[in-house]
C-alpha cells in the first residue's frame, strides 16, 4: 500500500517540481532576425524603493549580458533591453526575525509558493521582459516571485532573471522558427523538432500507450513508450501502422503491447532558406495479445494484402526503426517529410514464426477471424525481411492554442495506405498557481481519424468495398 501511494504521488510531484525555487517561468523567441546585435542593457520599473531598484538592476546587470557575451550598451547602440519590472514589493510587518516567520519565508522560497504568514513576511515578485531593437513586444519574459524583505531579495531576484533569461536567449540566437508545445511530433509521426533541453512531455495516446520525451541537449532527444495500441474488431479489414507494420484486430480485436527506446538528432537547425533534418533510432519490442480472435500483425512491404509477411496469434517481435526527417515551415504551416528502415534482427529471442500473407482476412483453425491470409503451404521463417516506409505530414497553425493536421503513409498497392486528419488544443496559463507553475505546463489534446481501404469481406457481411476508420485520442502535458 506504501509504495502504492508513493507511485500515486509521483505525477503531482513531476507536475510540481517544476515549480520550486523563486524563478516560475522564462521563454524566450526565436532571436535569428537579431543575431547581429552586440549590446545589451538593463533597466527598471515598477513601484519600489530605490534601495530595490538598485539591487535588481546591479545583480542582472552583473549577469545577463556576461552571459550573452555582449556588450554593456552606451548611447547609440543597437541593443538587447532586458527591463526589470517590479509587479510587487510589499515590506515585511512585524518582526521578521521571529524563527517562525523566518523558517515560513526560507520553505516558501524553496518550494516557490507563499504560506499562510506570506504577507507579514514581505513578498517581491518581478517580472524580467526581454526587448528586441525596433520590436514594440517583448520577444521573452520571465517571473521571479520571492518571499521576504524586497530590499533583501532584490539583488538574487536580478541575477537569477539576468542568468535565465540569457540561457534561454543564447539557445535562441540563431533559432528563426517558434517552438510550440509538443511541435517534436504530430498524431503517429515526428518532426525534425526536438524536445529543448532539459525539458520534458508526458502523453497517454489510446489511454493504453505512455510517452516520455526528454530533451537530453538542444538537438538530441530521449524518448520511450510503453503500453499498449488497442486495435478494435474492423471487420477484417487491415489496418497499416506507421513504419510499415500491418495490424489486424481478429474476430474481437487484439491490444499489442509495445516497450520502445529511443533517440532522435536534429543535426541542420532550419533556416529562412534552410528545412530541418533529423535522424533516430528506435528499438521497438512489440507483442500481441489476442481479445476473442487471432489477430495478427505483419510487415508491410508490399502489404498483407499482397505478398507481405505476418505472424498470427500470440507474437512477441523485435524491431530496428532507423528513421529520417525533413521539415520547413511556410508560414504557420509545417510540413515534413520522412521515411525511415524496419528491421526484425534481434539480440533477445522472439516468439513469432513468420508466413507469408496472401490476402487481407482469413479464419483460423478454430474459426476465428484473423486479420490476415497465410498462403497455403507456405515455410514459416525466423525473421521478417527489412522493409522501407515512408509518410508526409503537415501541420496547420490555427492560433497559439490550435492546429489542424494531415499525415498520409503511402503503400504499395494504393489500397494499403493510411491517412490520418485530426486537430491539436493547447491549454495553458500565465500565472503560476500555488505551487503549481501553470505558466510552465501545457496540456495538449489531440483527436485524429486514421482512414483506411476496407475490402469487401462477405464473412464480415460486407459485400462491398468501403473506407474506415479509427479514432486516435492524444493527451499530454509538457514542462515548457
């Protein structure tokens, strides 16, 4: 029951944790159009005491154009402004050297949020905007809220947006393209994107398949699934998955369990002229388990309908995907390009024994639909061949809180192919909320239709050919 209730707490912790400490949000805007500029300076506003001002001021200014490796600006130059602007300064009532209000203010500074005796204790809170030359809006910003004596935190209050807001202007200097959240992928495909250093998403698609993403530098992201990818009774149809894997749901529908691990290099950041590119590697292991029918899953190649290969019933299978991308963005759409390698060698044992596939559905020997034909006669093999799959998406950006998508995989025949619609909502705010940094969370959630060719089936009572579909449910929270 213990270790019960520590893993129930874990996402509120995930989800908190980003919140310690005085600092609740920095974000900063693609600065290409300015990487020419060589000055930077430091102002105040606001209502507080000078002796604050001054401590703001002097305490960045110690820190954000070192870190930027510009100059202190004088009269003339064409500059970064970082201005200091104090939203809050209230002075401490009372004696604050009581121990009670003392401890109160320390654990409120460390955990980010203020207690019950926040106000007798004094609070800061200042607001760090990031100006461009001849850009009216603040191309970044960030919040630094403190519990104490104004006088007191000033100075730690502007180093540490001076040391923020430079870290995150020094990774943009040579960015042209705003980062959304969960812009590193679409519904079933990637982009060239990369999760940002050290930030992290969490998503739960089907509500059976778990998503980590981590972003371990600028360019190179970790990334890990497991669960499961339920794939519900279709009527014998055949339902190609990305990378070339052919699934079927049998007579009752079948969930294939997947462990995956992987990571992915953003090596040529895009320019106005430029697209991105990027490579991964992932090893996937997938295992199938059957819900009231065979079920079945196979390589596409050229299809289950035509000539692939498959394995029915109870398959547990290991995957090399080596996978590549290619993305640039006209405007507010983004549009990639990929195709990527998928490959059976295994260094652990697999279960599965390979047929081939002749045709889209068939019954097992206990008369229960499966997804696919095993040609009569055929040898079963160890491994399924090597295969290649490819796939086009694009991504239309409605508003900052949403997006219309497209991703279309291509099969030979025509008839084997997948194409996916479906739209993006991001929810945020701009406030942090108690301990919460909301400022820093976004929620996304998206709802997608993959469509793909029924065949005619009369076992199904489907006399004709006909078009179907599959709903795909994304949720995900992502630390900005």
């Amino acid at each position: 029951m213990i270790h019960l209730r520590r893993a129930g707490l874990l996402p509120l912790f995930l989800l908190s944790a980003c919140a310690f400490g005085n600092l609740r949000q920095s974000q900063v805007e693609p600065l290409g159009a300015w990487r020419e500029v060589r000055a930077a300076q430091v102002t105040t506003s606001g209502t507080a005491s000078p002796e604050t001002l001054a401590q703001l001021q002097q305490g960045s200014q110690d820190t954000f154009p070192a870190a930027l490796h510009l100059a202190e600006a004088v009269t003339g130059d064409v500059a970064f402004r970082l201005d200091l602007h104090v939203e809050k300064a209230v002075a401490p009532q009372g004696d604050l050297q009581g121990f009670k209000q003392h401890a109160g203010a320390r654990l409120s500074n460390a955990l980010g949020f203020g207690g019950a005796n926040a106000a007798a204790a004094g609070r800061l809170e200042v607001a760090g905007l990031l100006y461009a030359p001849d850009r009216a809006e603040p191309v970044g910003r960030a919040l630094w809220v403190g519990i104490g004596d104004p006088d007191v935190l000033a100075a730690d209050a502007g180093s540490s947006l001076g040391r923020a807001l430079a870290k995150d202007a020094s990774r943009q200097r040579s960015n042209w393209i705003p980062r959304r959240a969960a812009d590193e992928r679409l519904f079933l495909t990637p982009t060239p994107l990369t999760v940002p250093k050290g930030r992290v998403s969490f998503s739960d698609d089907e509500l059976l398949l778990f998503r980590v993403a981590m972003g371990l530098s600028e360019h190179l992201q970790l990334d890990s699934f497991f669960g499961g990818l339920p794939v519900p009774a279709i009527g014998g149809a055949v339902l190609p998955l990305p990378g070339g894997i052919v699934a079927a749901g049998g007579g009752g529908g079948a969930v294939f369990g997947v462990y995956d691990l992987g990571l992915k290099w953003r090596f040529l950041d895009e320019t106005p002229t430029l697209p991105a590119i990027a490579v991964s590697y992932d090893v996937i292991n997938l295992f199938l388990i059957g819900l009231g029918g065979a079920g079945g899953v196979g390589l596409g190649g050229s299809g289950a309908g035509g000539g692939g290969f498959v394995g029915v019933g109870g398959a547990h299978i290991q995957f090399n995907l080596f996978m590549a991308t290619i993305g640039k963005h006209i405007g507010n759409t983004h549009v990639v390009s990929g195709g990527g390698i998928l490959d059976n060698h295994h260094r652990m044992g697999q279960s599965a024994s390979f047929v081939a596939a002749c045709g889209g559905v068939a019954t097992d020997g206990n008369g229960a639909a499966a997804g696919v034909t095993k040609c009569s006669g055929s040898t079963p093999i160890d491994r399924l061949p090597t295969t290649a799959a490819g796939f086009l998406s694009v991504e239309q950006v409605l508003g900052p809180h949403s997006s219309l998508g497209m991703e279309a995989f291509p099969r030979y025949p025509l008839q084997d192919s997948l194409v996916t619609t479906g739209a993006r909502w991001l929810f945020g705010g701009d406030k942090p909320i108690g301990p919460l940094a909301w400022d820093r969370l976004r929620l996304r959630l998206d709802f997608a239709l993959a469509w793909f060719y029924m065949p005619a089936n009369a076992q199904a009572n489907r006399p004709h050919a006909g078009v179907g579909y599959v709903p795909w449910l994304g949720l995900g929270v992502h630390v900005m």
